[in-house]
C-alpha cells in the first residue's frame, strides 16, 4: 500500500551507552558492572536489564568521588553517601540533579514519568519524627520493648 507504517527501531543497551557523549555525559565503567553516566556534578549509574534494556540507577550529586543520593529529612533535603557523609541539598544542587535526570532519560530513550517531572524524587525518607523507618525488617508493633530498645519475644 502507499502508506506504511516503519517499525521501531530497538536500540541495545551498548547503541544507547554509545550515544550518550554526543549528549554531553562522560561514560566510565563501575567494578560493580554497570556504567557510570556524569556531566557536571551528577552522576548516575546505568545497568543493563536482563530483557536488553536500561536499569537507570537513583541519580545524585557527587561527593568525594560517591553518589550522593537525595534523602527527605522532613525539613530539609540532605545529600547522602553510602559511606555516611552528609550535606545540606542546595537549590542549584536540585535544579541540575532534575536536570541531569530529565536530559539522561530522554538520551537514553526511556519514558518521563509524571512525577518525576515535576521536580526531583527522593531516594530515602528519614524523617525525624519516624524512628527506623527505612531500616530492613520490620518491628511487630505488638511486642513489648526493653528499656535498651530491644523488642522482646
């Protein structure tokens, strides 16, 4: 017929790799087997998923050679390392992180969710007010506690 639709075309996870310094991102190899996408102060670490797609690791500022992940203290946003290192999230800090994440999902040809582009998501909540929150296992709330914190049987 006259008219035809074309086919998508699926790129592989090293055609996208591939693509991203004409973006602007410089690539480095993770020991841990993924690859580190940065420009500027962000970074990100990109894997590739078992069906031949893109796993986009949380972005974050860096910091000493880490990435800073985003965490909602409730009245503040932090930065924060694996290592433990802290610092206060500045607004041009958010601005670029949002941008960053916005330029390296639309490079490596993955959906803007909704809410993620209304501004930056955070990693972790720890908020002051909710003790243990986001630490694994959970308490049974029907168990009695020691004095040293301990949940007895």
């Amino acid at each position: 017929m006259f008219f035809q639709r074309t086919k998508p075309q699926i790129k592989t996870f090293k055609q996208r790799i591939d693509g991203l310094p004409a973006g602007g991102f410089h690539v480095h190899a993770e020991p841990s087997g993924g690859v580190r996408v940065s420009r500027g102060e962000c970074a990100a670490v990109v894997k590739e998923a078992p069906d031949n797609t893109v796993d986009l690791g949380k972005a974050g500022i860096l910091v000493g050679g880490e990435i800073a992940e985003l965490v909602s203290a409730g009245y503040q946003m932090f930065l924060m390392t694996r290592s433990g290192k802290r610092m206060p999230a500045l607004a041009e800090h958010l601005h670029g992180l949002h941008d960053f994440t916005e330029d390296l999902r639309e490079a490596l040809g993955l959906d803007s969710l909704y809410n993620q582009g209304l501004g930056t998501t955070s990693a972790r909540h720890l908020y002051d007010r909710v003790d243990d929150r986001d630490d694994a296992g959970e308490k049974e709330p029907w168990r009695a506690v020691k004095a040293d914190g301990v949940y007895e049987k």
